[in-house]
C-alpha cells in the first residue's frame, strides 16, 4: 500500500510505499512495513522468481522499478484482472478484486482499510495490524483467483494472459522512461494522412449524396444506410 495523493499515483513525488504482502510459492505470506529495516523490496529474491502473479500488475510494477526491482525477460507475468478481461470475453474493463471474488463465490476483502481511506485518512495513519491483515487477504486471494481462473481458461487463453502480461512490461517500462518523440516527423506524416483522408472522403462523397450518409464518423448513420442495401450502397460496394 502506497499513500493516497492522486489515487497512490506512482509519478506523484510526494507518494511512498508504506507496506507490501507477498508470498513465495508455498511459504507463509509475509508482510513488510515502512519501519522495518528489511522493508526494501530490493531484499528479497528477485532473481529466483519465475512468475509474478497480481492484480492491476501495472500499479505494483511501477512501484517495483521506483525501488530498482525490475522484471526479465525470463520473469513471466500473470495479471488476474487482465485474466478476468479475457474470460469475460473483453467486457469486463478494470474490473475491481472485489468484484471478481464475488464472482467465484470467495470472500471478499476486508473493506476497513478502504473506508479509512473514504473518509481522508492516509496509509501511513493506518494502524499496522490493520494494513497486515488487508494487505495478507490480497496476497492470498489473488492465489486463489489465480488457480481458478486457469481452470476456466483454455490453453490458447492462458497463453494469451501470458503474452498480455508480457505487453504489461513493455508497457510500464515505457511509461515510466518515456518514448523519443520525433515531433517533425509526426506532424509531417500527420499533415500527408488529412490530405489522403480529404481525397477517400470526397470520392466516398461521389457515390454518397450528403443527405443519404449524414456522417461517415457516425456509427448510426453507417448502420441504416448498410441495412437499406440502396442501389448506391451496391454501387459504392462494385467500386
């Protein structure tokens, strides 16, 4: 758990860490607060570790690389809310822990912490014990969801959660260093794209009087005039 300016937002500097769980594999769950002289994640043993499994991976992953913990290429990763992503068939976006336990029929989360939070108060005022216990579920529960979700997916789906857990990386590691931006070159291929639009959109307009397809960006408008089957719309499909 972070502190709360911004949402815990890792890019915000005056935001730290002030607790994590974690569990190594069948080992007891472990939990580390800010005070204690072995908190870093830096101590633990990183490069043993096969898979990183987690919920909002991206969140955790940032703060790991503001700890100088970064991922390989060998480290997979598996991220049960983009796991939840695939088995809804790509409806259920930035689903919540909660929600997916509730959809296993697991317990939920103890919301003590949560409420806390609602009312103003920040992570480091949070009693220790209280965060122990909040932060432990997590670990815990995301294990479980894990082990389940694997049971639902096919092959093709677990591979799939891997790849995207994969992009995950490639993604944080691209947000928290940033990408060369070649602003010339944008703005001239930016400049070549309208132009090409403007010629597609006036040779549309030659088979589409304006008053037939009202909008080629409307969604609706396309809908009625692709149901209609008009002679024009046989004609645009022969050209």
């Amino acid at each position: 758990e972070t502190t709360t300016k911004n949402k815990g937002h890792p890019f915000t500097p005056s935001n730290r860490m002030v607790s994590y769980s974690y569990v190594l594999g069948d080992k007891d769950v472990e939990f580390k607060y800010h005070t204690d002289p072995d908190f870093a994640p830096t101590l633990l043993p990183w490069e043993d570790i096969t898979e990183y499994v987690g919920f909002n991976c991206k969140f955790d992953l940032h703060w790991l690389n503001k700890h100088k913990v970064t991922l390989s290429p060998k480290q997979k990763v598996w991220d049960c809310m983009l796991a939840e992503f695939i088995l809804s068939g790509q409806t259920a976006r930035f689903i919540s822990l909660n929600e997916t336990l509730e959809s296993y029929g697991l317990p939920l989360k103890h919301d003590e912490v949560a409420a806390m939070w609602k009312v103003g108060i920040d992570t480091p005022d949070i009693p220790r014990n209280i965060l122990e216990v909040y932060g432990n579920y997590d670990v815990t529960s995301v294990k479980q969801v894990q082990e389940i979700q694997q049971s639902c997916m096919s092959d093709a789906q677990i591979t799939l959660c891997y790849l995207m857990g994969e992009d995950l990386k490639t993604l944080q590691h691209a947000e928290y260093h940033g990408i060369k931006w070649n602003e010339a070159k944008a703005t001239e291929l930016t400049t070549s794209l309208e132009a090409a639009l403007v010629e597609i959109n006036s040779s549309l307009s030659h088979y589409l009087p304006e008053i037939l397809y009202g909008s080629f960006n409307s969604a609706r408008h396309l809908q009625i005039w692709g149901e209609k089957g008009t002679g024009v719309h046989q004609k645009l499909l022969a050209h």
